[in-house]
C-alpha cells in the first residue's frame, strides 16, 4: 500500500520503519519539512515530503501528531480524496500534560470525534491506544495464540477493513470498536487503553463499558487526569499501573 504518515515523533516514526519492513511505499512529513528528515529517510527507507504532498495518490493517510496539532495542518489537504482511502486518528487528548484545553473537544469529551469534525474526513481510531514499545517488539508476540489485540473504530467500514489488514500484518489482533462515537472506549482513562492484553480480555473489557457515554464520561475523563498526574511525577510509576 501507499501510505502517507503525516508527524515524524516516537509513533510516526516507528510506524513508518514496520510499514516499510512489510512492503509498504511510505511517505513521512513533519512540521519543520523534508530536510528535517533526511537521516530517518535513510535509516528506515521513506520518502520524506511537504505536507502537501503527504496525502496525494494513498491508500492511507496516518495522523500521528498532539492533539492540539490537528488545528495546525492545512485543511486543503484532506479536499478531494477518496472515500475508501483509511485515514487513521493515532492521536490522544492530554490536555493538562500537553495539549492544554482544546475547547470543542472538551465539550464532546470524544478525541477522534473532535478530530474528524475539525477536519471534515471520516477517520479512523487506530494505534492510539498501545505504547511505542509493544509495537517495536511486536515481532516476539507474533506467533502467540494470545497475541495483543488492538481497538479499531470508525463509520468508514472500507477503511476500518484497511486498518485491520495493517495491524494484522504488524503481528497484533484487532477489536472493532463501533463507530467513531464508540472510540472513546479506547481513548486515555478507558479500561483498556494502552493495555496488552489479548483480543478474549479486551471484548470483556470492552463489553464491561457499555454504550452509554454520558453514563461513563466522567468515570474515564477523572481517570485520565489522574494518569496525567502520576506521568508528570513519576513515568516509570505510571506504566507499571498499565501491567495491572
């Protein structure tokens, strides 16, 4: 596939090393435009472009960027593309760690729903909800019966059947979510965000959460923003909460 990864940080990057080492044509911007990437392009074999160019003539489009980045990027580039092409949200809202407060999407408490809405394409919730680390060692849980399972939602099935291909191919499971609205159950302070835990536990998780938003904003928003805090005063603390 053509993949075009727009942000070159911890996510993008790594993404764009596996989806090259698969076979996949991948294309890389960031902020600061291609000469700031001419030694990741030789490390791992991307193209690196202008953000213009990023999303031209791909199957998918990879935002992996802070979340109070997406009110950064042109709004043209997302003009006239293909319905089926899968356009993936890696992105989370920490707005007291370092996003601050983004207003729309503090109202909606829904990150990708925000996202999609700010930039007028259907997107898809993907590889948000997993740390940089399991996906860079992926390669040892490949063949287990009990390998990770990833949540994935979207309204786009088309698209969401390209992201399931692309986690499959990087060696996880993968778990739809719903639709877009639904993707709140994977976001910071859910029950299964950044939890390696196999596809059987993530439905249970899953199906624990219910439907019901309203129900549970409030449940995960005070979870999140106490994970903010303990990654501010102690990172090592905070991703040993993620083994339990």
């Amino acid at each position: 596939m053509r993949i075009g990864i727009i942000g070159s940080g911890e996510m993008g990057s790594l993404l764009a090393s596996k989806f090259v080492a698969l076979g996949h044509t991948v294309s890389i911007t960031n902020s600061r435009g291609p000469q700031s990437m001419r030694q990741l392009a030789e490390n791992i074999g991307v193209q690196p472009t202008t953000i213009e160019e990023v999303t031209k003539n791909r199957d998918v489009i990879v935002i992996a960027i802070p979340q109070k980045s997406i009110l950064d990027l042109p709004r043209n580039i997302f003009n006239n593309l293909s319905k089926d092409i899968a356009i993936i949200d890696t992105g989370n809202y920490y707005p007291n760690l370092r996003d601050g407060i983004l207003s729309g999407l503090d109202q909606s408490g829904i990150d990708s729903l925000w996202v999609q809405e700010m930039l007028g394409v259907t997107i898809v919730k993907a590889f948000n909800s997993i740390l940089a680390t399991s996906i860079k060692d992926v390669e040892e849980l490949r063949d287990r019966n009990d390998r990770i399972a990833l949540p994935v939602s979207g309204d786009n099935m088309g698209a969401k059947k390209t992201t399931f291909k692309l986690v499959q191919e990087l060696g996880f499971d993968y778990l739809d979510i719903g639709n877009i609205h639904k993707s709140w159950k994977q976001q910071p302070g859910s029950t299964i965000y950044c939890k390696d835990v196999n596809l059987v536990t993530m439905k249970k998780k899953v199906e624990e959460m219910g439907d019901d938003w309203y129900q549970m904003q409030n449940i995960v928003l005070s979870k999140r923003s106490r994970d903010e805090k303990l990654m501010k005063a102690d990172y090592t603390a905070y991703l040993e909460t993620l083994k339990s």
